[in-house]
C-alpha cells in the first residue's frame, strides 16, 4: 500500500496507476482471493476507469459549475470562490454535492461495466443505469460503503503525510464493495412466499 500510494503522488499517472491498482484488487476480490494486488503503474488497467470516472465526475458537475458561475456574475464577486451569502452560490454547492453522491452511487456500476466492457462498457449510459438500478438497494449499500471510503481516504490529506496509507485503503474498499456489488446484482431473486 505504501509503494502504491507513494505512486499515488504523481499527476495524472500515479492517479491512473492508482485506478489500475483498483480494477486489479477488484478483480481479487471478485475472485474471493483476499491479497492485495502488487504495487506498481498499472497504467493499461487504469487508463478506462480513469476516463469513465473522469468523464462522469465532469458531466455530473456541469449544472453546479452553471449555477455556481451565474452566482458569482449576480453577486459581483466572482473573484470569490466562497461567497457562500448569494442563493446562487449555495444552491451550486447543493448541487455539486448531489452530483458527488450520485456518482457514488453510480460508482459499483461503473466498476463491474468497465471491468467486463472497457472504456465503452463504462460509457454504455444505459447499461450502467440498468445494473445500478436493477436492485437499488444494493447500489445505495454499495454507495454508502464507497462515499465512507472516500471520507477516509480525504481524512490522509488533513494529516498530510496520511493520504499515502488511505487513498489505497478507500480503493481497496472500493473494489471489495463494487465486487460485493457484482456478486449480489447477479444473484437470483429470494422466491415470493406462498400466499
């Protein structure tokens, strides 16, 4: 975890290096093997996930950046990233958190499409909406699990040195909660009692 989060470090290849790392320990837990993958640049493992979850973080973030920009013309600071006072600009926040919450729950879906599908199994819009919704409660769990993992793995930037040992631990959670996912999406339906 060390040597991967210490990759962790580098702009845009570590971060890519650190999805391939996911998609790595994901395939381990799906696989019911408990061991962490090796460390190392895992680019060609990461590369589709990185641009699906980059792809999605942004589209997902449009209507906040649209309303957090026009709170900023209204108000006249616009020079001011944190004019929390303007209606505008804390509605932007609402909705920057709503689009964070959505990905989340989105997360497991993306996970299991770009796995099984590439770069274009993660950008099958319909399909990853499918599978997230073909059992809700299961992708809100799912969520859950992966939005705790995130807090954790933002608690190692307040520590500074720290994020080197919880950006890997939050992806390691998250490929052992988008496996969970997996396993329970395709289990069968328990039968409806006889009436």
């Amino acid at each position: 975890m060390l040597v991967q989060g210490l990759i962790a470090i580098i702009p845009i290849v570590g971060w890519i290096a650190m999805t391939g790392w996911l998609m790595m320990a994901f395939e381990n837990a799906r696989s019911g093997r408990n061991e962490l993958p090796p460390a190392g640049f895992h680019l060609e493992r990461g590369i589709a996930i990185f641009g699906v979850f980059l792809i999605y973080g942004i589209v997902l973030s449009i209507p906040a950046i649209i309303v957090w920009t026009a709170g900023a013309i209204a108000s006249g600071h616009s020079q001011s990233p944190f004019n929390a006072g303007s209606p505008l600009i804390s509605l932007a926040y609402l909705l920057s958190t709503a689009a964070s919450l959505f990905l989340r729950f989105l997360s497991p879906s993306l996970i299991v499409n770009t796995y099984h599908g590439g770069f274009s199994g993660g950008m099958d819009v319909m399909r990853v909406w499918r599978l997230a919704v073909a059992n809700v409660g299961n992708s809100v769990i799912a969520g859950l699990v992966i939005l705790v993992a995130s807090f954790i793995g933002g608690i190692g930037f307040a520590c500074c040195i720290g994020f080197i040992f919880t950006i890997p631990y939050e992806n390691v959670i998250t490929a052992v909660a988008a496996a969970w996912f997996e396993k329970q999406q395709a289990a069968p339906a328990p039968a409806a009692p006889a009436a």
